[in-house]
C-alpha cells in the first residue's frame, strides 16, 4: 500500500493527441515548421484549462516571474523607443497569475477539510474487499 | 486598408505575446513531455519575434 508522506503528487494528464506529428525528411520538417506554434500552443493551453490545484500553484509562481521579466523589458521598450505593446501585453498576466494562485489556495483548503473522515474499520475492509473482488472478476475474464 | 494593415501588428500584438507568456511560464515551469523546451517551443518563439519585428512592434 502506498504510503501518504504529506505530498500531494497529482498526475497532469497531456490528452492531447499526437495526431499532428508529422513525417520525417524534408516534407516533414516543413510541415512540423507550419504545425508546431498551433501544437504547442493548443496543447498548452488544454494543459491550463485542466491543472490540478497544486500544478496552479505552481504555474501562477512561473507566470508571475515571466510577466514580471517581460514587463521590465516591456517598460525599457516603452521609455526607450515609445513602443508599448510588450508592456500592455502582460498587464493582464499579473491579474491571471493572482487568480490562478487563489484558487488554487481554496482548491487546496477545500482538500485538506476532505482528507479526515469518519469511517469504520470493518467498513474499510468491506470496501477493500469488493475492490478485490472486482479485480478477481476482471482478471478472470 | 493599408493604414489598417499598418496598424493591425499593434492590435494583434499584445494577444499573441499573452499568449507566448502564458506557453513561456509553462514550459519553464511545468516543461512536461510534449510541452517542454523543445523543437516546437523555439518554432514558436521564431515566430513570434520574428513577426513582432517585421510588424514593428519591437
């Protein structure tokens, strides 16, 4: 059985499929060229939209330092050749990166009140039992 | 329709570096199979530079 050391390993599942990987050789390079902005960008955002709380955690921490590097940049860029796209572009990223950590922080919380409940002994070993049983069936067949 | 074309990089700009920010936070942060550096994260950053330069947006 596997022990529970406090850390919470949460798998991130990467669904998206590999359908667009293309051929090798010469064709095969162009077309990766063309298809990997839309691959990457896609599989990326997919990959936000269904993070785990801890994962949030975690990615709102890198997009704070990202925006946050790109802003100085974005501000060098305004006051040096007046051009303000790079500084507005990240204005959003901060209020994302502030959303993500908070849910993430209740998501957590949320979690931590879920872990303690009340159960009886030979309740668990009824439920372990059926699982057992279920697997039995399954292996069988 | 030319002086919107000029001005269109400025409009589609700050989307498109949203975007690579967000990618950008990830794959330093979360870089997992598929989604770390790799061959598809530098295609993608080669575009965006090389399309904010043309544009004039740096």
């Amino acid at each position: 059985m596997r022990e529970d050391d406090g850390e919470k390993r949460v798998y991130s599942p990467d669904i998206q499929p590999y359908s667009f990987e293309g051929k090798s050789y010469f064709i095969g390079t162009i077309v990766s060229i063309v298809v990997a902005p839309i691959r990457i960008v896609t599989r990326i955002m997919h990959n936000i939209i269904v993070m785990p709380a801890n994962l949030q955690r975690q990615y709102s921490q890198g997009l704070f330092i990202v925006a946050g590097l790109m802003t100085a940049l974005g501000i060098v860029d305004f006051v040096w050749r007046q051009h303000w796209p790079l500084l507005v572009s990240q204005l959003p990223l901060f209020w994302v990166a502030y959303h993500l950590k908070r849910t993430a922080v209740r998501a957590e919380d949320v979690a931590e009140e879920q872990r303690e409940i009340d159960i009886d002994h030979a309740q668990v070993e009824e439920l372990i039992n059926t699982v057992y049983d279920e697997l039995d069936k399954i292996l069988k067949e | 329709m030319t002086a919107f074309l000029s001005f269109l990089p400025m409009i589609v700009a700050p989307f498109v570096l949203c975007i690579w920010s967000l990618v950008s936070a990830y794959v330093f942060k979360l870089g997992v199979r598929g989604s770390g550096i790799g061959f598809d994260y530098i295609v993608f950053t080669l575009v965006v530079v090389l399309g904010c330069v043309l544009g004039g947006v740096f």
